[in-house]
C-alpha cells in the first residue's frame, strides 16, 4: 500500500562515535561567529574570533517532507570546549510551532540540556550516553557540551516544527548559563 504522500521507507546508519548519518542530506556547521551574541564574556569571544572562529558544532539531517506526520532525524556533533568559562553550547530554540516536542538520545559525552518556557520555567536534565532526554511542547531547548570529548546526540521530532531562533535572541539569551567552575559544571542565573 502507497505511504500517505509516496515518501518510501528507508534506513540510515549512524556512526555513535563520528555522529555522521550515511547517507545524509544536508550537513550544518555552525561557528562561534554564527552565535557570538550567545556567550557572556565578549573578551573570551573576540580572542577566539580572532583566534580562527571555532567549529562548535555539526548538525547532520536526513530530510524528510516538512509535513505535520512525518517525523525529521538528525544529529548533532557538538565540540568540548569553552568561550571564558561558559561549555561550547548550541544556539537554542524554540519549535515555531510551540505545540510540538522533542526526543534527544545520546550516544557519546557528556552534558546538559537546558530547556525554558516562556512562562519563566527553567530545567536543566543531564545528557549520558544511552539516556533519552525529553522536550516537551513549548520549551525552548539548548545543549551544552560539559565533558571533553564530543557530546553526539540524535534528535527526533515533528518535521513542521520550525525553529524559532529569534525569540531566545530577544528574550537576552536563556535564562541559565552552564559555567566551569571549581573543576566542575555549573547551572548559574543568566
Ligand atoms: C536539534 C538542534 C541541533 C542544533 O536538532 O537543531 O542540536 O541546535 P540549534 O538548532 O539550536 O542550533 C533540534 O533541537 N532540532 O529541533
Ligand atoms: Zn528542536
């Protein structure tokens, strides 16, 4: 029997360790330069834009129509290190369509998952290899790479979602930062 809209099944293979999807659709690399408003301490950002702008993070997709019903997997390869003493971390967004959630399952690193809504709530749920976080409809969600190796994750969610980058540049960032401190990571106010 014929899908709903024709779109075939298929199958990828994900490398845990790389966390490249073969074969992949689409590869995103975000640098410091794309997210340089995100990170607190402006001296540590200009040392490291002009240092080469480092690579923080790669994002690999297997596309998918971008249709309520389908569902997009993708992954993130987010690199270890830090801009001052805040953890390399990924933009952070909101879904356009607020109504839709996320699953994260982690397959290399360590780190932190911070989510928000716009009601003022904040959590922040630990990311281990083999455990599943949860986002749920509504909250704004980032990741922060607290170990010093690659933290590699794979998403599932809504494909209609769409990503609302602007309200959380709006808003002056999330509302926690993930700080190294004392030898270990910390959830500080913003
Ligand atoms: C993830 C993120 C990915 C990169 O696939 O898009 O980790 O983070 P930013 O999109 O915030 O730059 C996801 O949550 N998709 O919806
Ligand atoms: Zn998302």
């Amino acid at each position: 029997m014929p899908g709903v809209d024709g779109h075939r099944p298929w199958m990828r293979a994900v490398d845990f360790h790389s966390g490249s999807i073969r074969p992949h659709d689409r590869r995103t690399v975000r640098r410091l330069s794309d997210m340089a408003w995100a990170y607190r301490d402006r001296d540590a950002v200009r040392r490291a834009l002009d240092g080469g702008d480092p690579v923080m993070y790669e994002i690999y997709e297997a596309l998918v129509p971008e249709q309520e019903g389908h569902l997009l997997t993708c992954t993130t390869v987010l690199h270890p290190g830090r801009i001052g003493d805040e953890y390399f971390m990924t933009k952070g967004h909101y879904h356009a369509l607020r109504e839709t959630g996320e699953v994260y399952l982690t397959l290399r690193g360590e780190g932190l998952l911070l989510m928000e809504t716009e009601q003022g709530e904040t959590a922040a749920v630990k990311m281990g290899v083999r455990e599943v976080a949860y986002v749920p409809p509504g909250w704004a969600h980032r990741t922060v790479n607290t170990g010093d190796e690659p933290l590699v994750f794979l998403a599932v969610y809504p494909a209609h979602a769409g990503h609302d980058y602007a309200a959380i540049e709006r808003a002056g960032g999330f509302r926690k930062r993930v700080v190294h401190r004392d030898g270990k990571a910390v959830v500080v106010d913003r």
